[in-house]
C-alpha cells in the first residue's frame, strides 16, 4: 500500500491544533511527552550510532534517540518517531514488522517502507507548518529559516515546494 501523505499531514496539523502551537520553533518533545510519550536519550555504541537517529519503544511507551546527533536532527527524529506512534499503533506493536531503519532514502535499492515515508510526512509538517513557513519565506533565506525552525535547510527547501 502506497504511503499516505495527506493523512500524516492532517494528524500533524491536528496535533498543532490540539496544543494551540501557533509559533516557531515547534517542540516535538514537548508534544510527545503530553500525549504521554516519554523521549530518552541513549548513546548508541559503533557503527549503530553512525547509522540510527532513534526508534520506538511503544510497549514501553518512549522514543530513544541518539545522544551524539545534531540538536536539529534530534528535533527531526523525535517528531518522525513521534509521527509513528501517531500513525502506526499497529505497525510499532508488531515485533515481526517494526524495524529499526539506517538514516537513508531507500535501503537496498528500493524506496522506504511507506510507514518511513509517512513519518517522514508527518515529521516535515509537524515542525515546517507551511501556514508559518508563508508569513516568512519571502524575506528570510533558507538558512535563516532553518535556524528559526530548527530544522535542516533540506527540510526548509523541501516545505518551501508546496508553498
């Protein structure tokens, strides 16, 4: 089944609507510890801590992310891991299915799972509302944007599209 970007778009948007977030720089972390999702910080030992920004723990109710990342990567990571326990209940409970994926954008030649590409989704409108992206793209420059939204510029560049 092909992702469904408009459904991780719309459940970003009400999360933002729920929390009255109206401003930037948006707190993933914040949003997820008051839908009762702790987020923890671990050091992840060799090539693991090269190749993995976070995953789930939805038994446990919690969302570990590398210690070592780049704070705008953490934000990232936590509003994608967040964007799973708000899509993928069923996907995160089942041990057979939920895997823990390598930062890439396709993994053996192929495109990432569409539940990757929905959190994804999720993550982009959760922190880059484009609502809030349009009352400052015309005078700041992508790098400013990326400060003001803690975010990558390639997340800025990417929002900026579907202005």
């Amino acid at each position: 089944m092909p992702a469904d970007y408009d459904r991780a778009k719309r459940a970003a948007r009400d999360l933002l609507a729920k929390y009255k977030i109206t401003k930037a720089p948006i707190d993933p972390e914040a949003i997820a510890q008051a839908e009762g999702i702790d987020v923890v910080y671990a050091t992840f030992n060799g090539q693991i801590g090269d190749q993995v920004a976070g995953y789930s723990e939805p038994m446990n109710g919690r969302i570990v992310i590398n210690r070592d990342l780049h704070t705008n990567r953490k934000t990232y990571t936590i509003a994608h891991e967040l964007g799973h326990h708000m899509l993928h209940k069923d996907y995160l409970d089942d041990e057979g299915a939920y895997q823990v994926f390598p930062r890439m954008q396709s993994y053996d030649g192929t495109p990432k799972p569409p539940e990757e590409q929905e959190a994804d989704a999720f993550a982009a409108a959760l922190l880059v509302p484009l609502d809030l992206l349009r009352k400052y793209v015309d005078f700041a420059s992508p790098s400013e944007l990326s400060r003001m939204f803690l975010v990558s510029r390639e997340v800025i560049l990417n929002r900026m599209k579907w202005l």
